[in-house]
C-alpha cells in the first residue's frame, strides 16, 4: 500500500524537491501522484503542509496522512495493448478511475502506471471519465509526451469512440457549441459555437435499434473537454444509455461509452468494441 507514516529526511535527501524525496517511502508511485498528494495537503514538513517543490532538508519530519492502499493492474483490470516509438496504450475498463481526483483517495490508473512499465517514466497523457472505458494514451519518454503535445496543438489527433444513445439518430453531425467546464460536476453547452475546431464532436450515426429504440454511433474528437461527448450528444437530444448525469438513465452495463481507436502520426491503436 502507499505510505502511511512519519519519517525523517535523512542526509541523501538533503535539498531535494519534496514530490521526489516521497519517492524513497511510495516506491512505485508516479511523479504526478506524488505532487497531487503534496497539492492536497496531504504530505505535511514540520507540522506544514508544502508545495510538491518545497525543497526539504536533513532531519525534517514528514508525515503522510491516511491514503487508501494502491490497486494493482490487474486488480484495476488494465491491460497493455500496444508499445511502439516511446507510446503505449492501455486499455481501462469502466468504473476505474483516469487519475486521482482532488480530495479522493481512490485506485487509479496513473498511480500504478510505473507497475505496468517498470523501469521507464511513464507519463498520462489523457484521461477519460470514472465511467468511460477504452484507451489510455501514455508517453515513456520526454520525447513521446513533447510529440504529443505538438500534435495535439496541431490538431492531428483523432480520437474515436464509440457510444450508444438514446432515441433515432440518423447521418452525421457536426456538434460546435463551446462548454463551460467550471463546475466540478456537469459541463454546460453553451449556445455560441466554438471557434476552436479540436473542441467540436464529430458524431456518425452507425445502426438503430428499433426495439430498445437507441442507436450505435462514432464519435470523433481531437483535444476533449470534460465530459465533451456526454454533454454534446445530450445538448442533441441523444444522451448516452447509462449516463445519469446527462439524461441517459440507468444501465446494468455502466456508461455505453468507450474510447475505441485512437490516430496520430507514426501511432495508431483499436480496441475491440464492446457494443
């Protein structure tokens, strides 16, 4: 489990950054993590809490507040599906969380990356809701998250998903309108359109279910919001089966939502789809 305690800077931590010195007593652990419990004041110095960069000296006492014990992979039900050119991708399955929230203590997927791929330094590069299965994207180089980030300026990466909706949902349709993403819970649709291309959901109409009278449609994004599928596709009347946030209702298989395919230069990856 990650550390519980009180321990004490000793002479080889001298002047480190406090987010790397936890790294002695949370082995394992991600970078990202650590900094998240410093920023919630979880990690104290001398009675205080500190910043992730507080840079701590010999005999310095740092606790530790209660954090529950970290999932394994396996016990997460993540699996490796691809590695290739510094990127791999890693498939979560619904109800496991993208990374730690802020005031939760919750397993999550970024906090046990470095189990999956021992040795390197693994870094997220995007997440997806509690509910929303399908593809993580991970860098494990500086160079592979430095790529990423200047394709995803650049608007070259497309992210496919595949969801199922409520009512008939017929062609294709292009949803602009710019969200709101200020309150902690529910991303509001705005009326005005975004100018913002990478923020637009792209939505193809793939079957309909005449007696369950929902429908199979692709989605496509290249740099999303919270929630940016979920509220788009409600703002159209067709809110995802499962989703009770956004008028979806209740499912006994979760949210039908799950990041499917994943494209950008030099990397492609897919999932089988799970609906």
């Amino acid at each position: 489990m990650l550390f519980q305690g009180t321990f004490h800077i000793d002479a080889s931590g001298d002047g480190l950054r406090l987010d790397r010195v936890l790294e002695t007593v949370m082995p394992g652990t991600g970078l990202r993590l650590r900094r998240r419990l410093c920023e919630e004041e979880r990690v104290l110095v001398d009675g205080r809490a500190r910043k992730p960069g507080y840079r701590v000296r010999t005999g310095q006492p740092v606790e530790v507040k209660e954090v529950e014990e970290m999932a394994t992979p396996s016990a997460l039900g993540l699996r490796i599906v691809k590695c290739e050119d510094g990127f791999a991708a890693v498939n979560k399955p619904g109800g496991v969380h993208s990374a730690l929230i802020a005031g939760k203590s919750e397993a999550n997927a970024e906090a046990v990356l470095p189990n999956l791929f021992p040795g390197q330094a693994p870094v997220l590069l995007n997440r997806l809701d509690h509910m929303t299965s399908g593809l993580l994207l991970v860098a494990l180089t500086p160079e592979a998250r430095r790529a990423y980030l200047e394709y995803e300026g650049q608007g070259s990466i497309k992210k496919f998903y595949l969801a199922r909706v409520r009512g008939r949902l017929d062609g294709i349709v292009s949803v602009r309108n710019r969200l709101d993403t200020d309150d902690r819970k529910i991303t509001r649709v705005l009326a005005e359109s975004d100018p913002d291309f990478r923020r637009w959901t792209g939505v193809t109409a793939l079957s309909h279910d005449n007696m369950a009278d929902t429908s199979l449609v692709r989605c496509l994004i290249m740099k999303g919001a919270r929630h940016q599928i979920r509220a788009h596709l409600a703002s159209i009347g067709h809110p995802i089966v499962g989703d009770p946030l956004y008028g979806g209702g209740e499912c006994p298989h979760g949210l039908m939502l799950q990041h499917q395919r994943l494209e950008m230069p030099g990397f492609q990856v897919e999932i089988i789809p799970l609906f």
